[in-house]
C-alpha cells in the first residue's frame, strides 16, 4: 500500500470515528434533556400538589378559626349577657320559678332542719359547695361530724346552697341531679340533708372533676338511703323536680351576688367553692391548713370542743356577731 492511500484511510477513519463521537455525544445532550424536562415536569407537578395541599390545609385553617371564632363569641357573649342582667332581674327569675322548695332561704339557701327548729340564738352557717367540687368534698369530709353534731343539737343552724356550675364537666348533669336531690330533700326529710351531703362527698363515691364517669340515678339514690332516707323520698328525690329551681339559683348566687366574692382567696373578685359564711361574714378559708380545719373553725365560732354537740351551750359569737379572726 503506498503512503499517500495509507494517508487517505487514515483520515478516512478518523473522520468516521468523529461522526461516531458527535453523534454518541448529540444523543448524550438529547437524553440529558429529555431527563431534564422529565424532572422538571415532576417538580411542577409536586409544586402544584404542595400548592394544593396548602389551599386546602389554609381553607381549613380559616374554616376552624370562623368556626371557634364564631363558638367562642357566642360563649363570651351569653356570659356577657347573664352577667350584664341586673341582679334585681336574675333575683326575679328565681322567685319566679313554679316549683320552689318550701324549707329554703328566699336566697335558695336549704335549711338542715325544718323552720319551726331553727335557733334564733344560734350562728347561722351557709355552706355553698358544688357536689363536684374536690375542694367541697375535702372540707365536708373534715368539717362533716363537727356541723353535723352542732346542728342535731341546734346551736348552728345551717343554710346549704348547692350551685350547679360543673354541670359541664359531667356527661349527666350531675351537678344539677344532686342540687335538685337536695332540694327535695330539705323539704320532705331536712334532718337528713347534711347526711346526705356528706354522702355525695364520701371519698369513694364523689366523681372526679376531671375524669367524670356517669353516676346513675340508682346510685344517688342508693347514697341518700345511706344517709338514713327512706327509699320513698330518696326515688322521688331524683325525679328533678327542683333542676329549674336551682338552675336559677346558680344564676343568682354565682354572677349577682358581690357579697359572696372572698377577695382573700380571690383578689380579682368573682365566686368560688367551697365557701362558708358565718352570720353573713365570709368566714374565709385563706391560709387556713385542712389539719386544722375543726379548730379553727370552732375558735371562729367561739366554742370549744368539749361543748360541740352540747345543746345547753351555744356558740359564744350568738345569731349576730362575725366570726373570730384565727
């Protein structure tokens, strides 16, 4: 082969394998930008889903913010509302009730005996509570054989105010079935009404306030028998017929009565439970330690323990005067 034809092949194939190269490399750029434009199609795609996605999570945002927005001004509102009534008003609501139980205070207090029994001489002792109140339950079950023993043998006389202000942390309007119980019960059988409240409050049968179980009517029922009501007056008892009654009560007692707020315990003002007055005087409960509970409250009263229960010796304070400080 000469020089010049071994010249010629050899560019000859060269320019062949240059054609192979742009052509390996033409397709490299092509197949580049096929995955190019295959991945940006994916990423707009994802871009309009996340777009989406958002719209929808920030309609319901806006949905839910209306929503509680809306409930939460109606709530405001209604407080605002009852609470704006003149007292005067919410006082005639409650006068105005049908059925009123006939053994009570003309301020829904109920007496712990019957009228004709009351003491005139005695300190008058009112006791607000809610029956599911931890609080309630813990200062009934310290001040229980105290109130009870003084109250058989007249030298208090007692006023029980149930309210009915937790009724919302029950399933079963508990708060409203056991204020409307008690009602009845100071009526028809008043020398077991303090029984029967400290049998709402035995540690193992007063529901949580937090983790309320539905109490059915049975076992309220089943509480006051214990408390030495017959099972008559104790059935009849739960048949509600005071709910509206003490309904209008709470109204009342909670939001129209200045008098009741223990600023002690409360500075910003507002009702509280438990809550004890002694001849119209808060008797406050502010720094008192439960351990001390009996006596303190026998020195407010001024009378000593050996003469609680003592039917001869009344409270040294009388039907007028305020308690003794602690």
């Amino acid at each position: 082969m000469s020089r010049e034809h071994g010249k010629t092949h050899s560019t000859t194939t060269r320019m062949a394998q240059d054609r192979i190269s742009s052509k390996q490399a033409m397709q490299r750029r092509e197949s580049k930008a096929a995955a190019d434009a295959k991945a940006a199609a994916i990423a707009a795609k994802e871009r309009r889903q996340q777009t989406l996605v958002g719209a929808l999570v920030m309609l319901i945002v806006v949905a839910l913010v209306a929503v509680i927005g809306v409930t939460g001004w109606t709530w405001h509102n209604e407080s605002v509302r009852i609470k704006s009534q003149p007292a005067s008003a919410a006082y005639r609501d409650l006068q105005a009730v049908a059925q009123k139980p006939t053994n009570a205070t003309n301020k829904a207090g109920l007496y712990a005996c019957k009228k004709a029994n009351l003491n005139a001489k005695a300190p008058t002792i009112e006791i607000y509570l809610d029956f599911m109140c931890p609080s309630c339950g813990e200062l009934n079950r310290t001040l229980d054989s105290t109130l009870e023993k003084m109250n058989k043998a007249h030298q208090i006389n007692i006023e029980v105010h149930p309210v009915t202000f937790l009724d919302g942390q029950s399933s079963d309007h508990y708060s409203s079935r056991t204020a409307s119980a008690a009602a009845y019960i100071a009526d028809n059988d008043p020398d077991h009404l303090m029984g029967f409240v400290s049998e709402l409050f035995a540690k193992d049968f007063q529901p949580s306030e937090t983790a309320y179980k539905p109490v059915s009517d049975d076992q309220i029922i089943c509480q006051a028998v214990k408390a030495g009501i017959d099972k008559t007056t104790a059935t009849k008892a739960m048949q509600g017929t005071y709910t509206e009654y003490m309904d209008k009560a709470n109204t009342y007692t909670t939001l129209h009565r200045p008098e009741l707020c223990d600023y002690a315990l409360h500075p910003q003002g507002g009702f509280g439970t438990p809550l004890i007055r002694v001849n119209n005087h808060i008797w406050s409960l502010d720094g008192i330690n439960y351990n001390d509970l009996v006596a303190d409250f026998e020195h407010g009263l001024g009378i000593k323990s050996k003469d609680v229960g003592n039917h001869k010796i009344l409270p040294s304070i009388g039907a007028n005067e305020e308690p003794r400080k602690v």
